[in-house]
C-alpha cells in the first residue's frame, strides 16, 4: 500500500491449502510486522500491543480496510509486487 510515494505497509493473502473459503489478509507496517487483518467479508480489525482485544475498524474492500489499519487516506493506493521486491522495497524504506 503506497500514499503519496511512500509504502505505508503491507497486505498478504494467506489461506488454508486446499480450501480458499479459509482465508485472511495480513496486513503488516513497514518493518512486516502483522499489525491488523481483513477477513473474506471485508471486515478490518488493528491489533494494539497489551491489548487482548483486536479494534473493529469497519467494513469495506480488502484494500480499504489495510489502509485505515496503516493509517493512511483514501488517496493510498494498492501495488501489486512480487514477495522479493517487496523484500527489498521495506528494507531501503524502513
């Protein structure tokens, strides 16, 4: 997820092999740190360290919601990069 030329994190698309009902995207701040996910239903929730309970952030597209869990506006945009590029993209921005 980029806004205004700068990668404000990530979004990975995990699921259980075999069964692509049983998915989530993880979504990760510039060092790849999971801080959020975003369910099949679009649902987005941001984790909070010494907190048990996850935030509810809202409903919406899968790349609406990793952009409320970054911080970032509606002007963020999605980029589609291969897992090794994205490597090197966070370790020269972080």
């Amino acid at each position: 997820m980029w806004e205004a030329g700068r990668c404000l994190g990530s979004v990975v698309r995990f699921e259980e092999r075999g069964n692509v009902e049983r998915a989530f995207y993880s979504v990760r701040n510039r060092e790849g740190q999971e801080i959020g996910i975003v369910d099949l239903h679009g649902r987005a929730w941001r984790y909070h360290a010494h907190v048990s309970e996850s935030e509810w952030l809202g409903t919406g597209t899968v790349f609406e919601g990793a952009l409320k869990i970054l911080g970032g506006s509606s002007a963020g945009t999605p980029v589609e990069v291969d897992v090794r590029r994205l490597q090197e993209i966070l370790g020269k921005s972080g």
